[in-house]
C-alpha cells in the first residue's frame, strides 16, 4: 500500500508548473501540426505539378496524370522536410509560447515519473 502512495506522491502536478486545466488542452502538438502541414505541401506540390503538366501536354489528361505523381513523390519528400522541422523548432514554440513550454515541461515530467515506475 506504501508503495502506490509513493508513486502518486511522485507524480508531477499540474499546478506545480503553472497549468490550469484549460492549458492542458492545448490544440498545438509538433505530431499533429507537422502531419497536416506535410499533407498541405505534397497536396499543392502535386497540384502544381498536375497543372503544369497538363498545359505542356498534348492530350492533356496524361501529363495532368504524370505531372500529379510526378508532384506526388517530390512533395512526399518536401512534406517530410517540413514535418521534421516542425518537430526540430518545437523547444523554440516553448520558448515563444510560455505555456506552451510549461506544458511540456510537465509532459516530460509526467514521461519520466512513468519510467521510474
């Protein structure tokens, strides 16, 4: 019985660094931003291609066709460009949004309070 009291003891609280209840939910994570700004640039890159494609084209559905997968695979490597720099400038978005980097803070907190369990 000591030992679960221990370990809730041990656990971080929220208050301890500054949170409400409302800071915990936070819309902003770097997964689900990256994720949808990833999918932004392979969209319009395809798009673009498409577009191009199909104005140098003589039948212009078989360039619009190559030109989409054409943007397809350039934009899946831009999108993953993006989505790794997302998650490389998340410590700047703490520092830039405090609550933000309190947030993480207790997130790691509550991560390492996990693994001593």
């Amino acid at each position: 019985m000591r030992d679960v009291s221990d370990r809730i003891a041990a656990r971080p609280v929220p208050e301890d660094y500054g949170l409400t209840a409302e800071d915990l939910r936070i819309w902003y994570s770097p997964g689900r931003a990256g994720v949808v700004l990833a999918l932004l640039v392979t969209a319009g890159l395809a798009l673009s291609y498409a577009i191009d494609g199909s104005r140098q084209s003589d039948p212009w559905i078989w360039g619009a066709a190559l030109g989409l997968l054409y943007g397809a695979f350039f934009g899946g490597f831009a999108g993953l460009g993006v989505l790794v720099l997302i998650h490389w400038a998340d410590p700047l978005v703490g520092r830039l949004w405090p609550v933000y980097g309190r947030l993480r803070l207790y997130r790691d907190a509550l991560q390492a309070a996990r693994e001593t369990a």
